[in-house]
C-alpha cells in the first residue's frame, strides 16, 4: 500500500523540537541557564543589601523570583524561535512536495521529486509516534518525518511499520 504526504515547517520544527526536547544537553543547557540567571541577580541583591540601598534589593529580589519561575518558557521560546530560523534557512525548498512510501516486506520504498530510494527494516532504529507524526529514525542518525495527521490511513502505515519488527516507542502526550 502506498501511502503519499506533504512536509511541511511545521513537521520540520515539531520533529527538531521533539529531538531537542527528549536530549539530555537540552535539559542541562536549560537548567545551567536557569540557575546561572538566577544567582546573577541573587549575588546582586545581596550586594545592594550589603550597600544598604533597599529599593534595589526589592527591584533585584522580584527579577530572581521571576526570572527562576518564567526562564524554562521564555528558554523554550528561545529554542522555537531558534530551531525556526534554522528550517527556513536550510530546507526553505523542500516545504509541500509531495513524497510517497511503501512498504515492502522487509523494505521501505521512498519516492519524491529528488529520486527514489529504498531502505532495509535492518537499518531502521525506532519507530516514534506522537499525536501528530511518526518519525522512523535510521541507525545512521537521519529520520524520517511522517505527518499523521495529514494521512488518510495511518492506522494502515503504523500496523505495516509493526510489522517489520522495529522498536516502536508511543509519546502520545509529548508537546512542546
């Protein structure tokens, strides 16, 4: 059975965001900045308090509250925006062509408009469901991008997929 999709940013974002997120650097890097921000202006409240200037020490007190509660969202904007600009920029030109797969026995066929290729079940890593996309990721470190929510029969691509005896991991509840 064939089955045809179009890619668009948002699956590009959603699966750069979804890798980020579920990467220990990407918790550390949010962690190291929240608490780094955080003592900045605690270290500075304290100087004000030992400068006897009250007013700073309250200016400087309410920022460290607020910047150790808000900072996971405002690194998460930051993150989205970022990882948007970088899709833009590197893969401006693949948005909305039309790619198609098939499954082949122990095979993935893949057809767009560069050409088609086939890959063997031995060469792919997992199966990743989420609400909105299947990413298929190869042992090499590249994935494949599936948008589920744009397909007419994923119930068909995902029993065909369990079929080739891959690890399939579900993270049905996973959002940015």
């Amino acid at each position: 059975m064939k089955f045809e999709y179009q890619i668009q940013e948002q699956d590009y974002l959603d699966f750069q965001l979804y890798t980020a997120s579920k990467s220990p650097r990407f918790e550390k890097k949010q962690r190291n900045g929240r608490y780094f921000i955080t003592l900045c202006s605690l270290i500075t409240a304290c100087y004000f308090t030992y400068v006897q200037d009250w007013g700073m020490v309250a200016y400087f007190g309410l920022t460290t509250a607020v910047f150790f509660l808000f900072y996971p969202w405002y690194f998460k904007w930051r993150q989205k925006v970022h990882y948007t600009k970088y899709i833009r920029r590197n893969y401006k030109n693949l948005f909305g062509r039309s790619e198609e797969m098939e499954v082949k026995g122990k095979t993935l066929e893949l057809t767009n408009s560069t050409g088609k290729g086939q890959i063997k079940a031995s060469e792919l890593e997992k199966f990743i469901e989420t609400k909105n996309h299947f990413f298929i990721q190869m042992k090499s470190g590249a994935s494949l991008i599936i948008p589920v929510y744009k397909m007419d029969d994923a119930a068909a691509l995902r029993s065909q997929i369990n079929g080739m005896k891959i690890p399939v991991e579900k993270d049905m509840d996973w959002t940015w």
